[in-house]
C-alpha cells in the first residue's frame, strides 16, 4: 500500500492507473526502483507492457485529485513484480507523475 500526501498548495493529479494481471491489480501509475543492500538493482519479474504469458490483461483508472493536505492511497505490485526472495534489505524508491505542467 502507498500513501500519499499533497504538501502543495495547490491541486494535484493523483489518479491511479490499475492493471490486472497474473500478480494481481497494481497501480501502474508509479515507476519503481528496487535495489538490494550493495545497491543492485532487482530483477523485474513481470514483462514490460500490458500482455503476459497469461494474455492481455485488464485496464482501469480511478480518477483523483488531491486539495492541499489531503491524502490518499492505491495498492503497487512491488513484492510480486521483482525478485526479492534472497534475505536482506531493499530499498524501494516510487515517484509518480502529479502533472503535466513542466
């Protein structure tokens, strides 16, 4: 589960982007890094793009801004889409696009 906070003080794009696949519904909305401890990066599972070995998978998108100090949440697919089953720590780092105003 990701949670975000909007420390702006202006409206921003937090509409989630969810995929259904073989791990599941993720919010495709984030890119994702994912690092072991000596700064690796972890194997991706997951092909890139929306078909699968189990066929095309399904869309959808709930829409959502966040006012000035709101917060929210959606679900990311981090622990399935990457091969993190060796002992140790991670560290995972999200970001999201919030707009489309450079």
């Amino acid at each position: 589960m990701v949670h975000i906070t909007n420390i702006s003080n202006h409206d921003v794009n937090a509409t989630s982007e969810y995929f259904e696949g073989p791990y599941g519904f993720i919010d495709a909305g984030y890119d994702e890094e994912v690092r072991d401890s000596k700064g690796n990066l972890a194997r991706n599972k997951q092909p890139p793009g929306l078909e699968t070995e189990y066929g095309v998978v399904s869309a959808s998108a709930r829409l959502k801004t966040l006012k000035p100090g709101e917060s929210g949440g959606s679900v990311t697919g981090v622990s399935p889409q990457y091969d993190i089953s060796q002992p140790g720590e991670y560290v995972i780092q999200l970001s999201k696009r919030i707009s489309d105003n450079p």
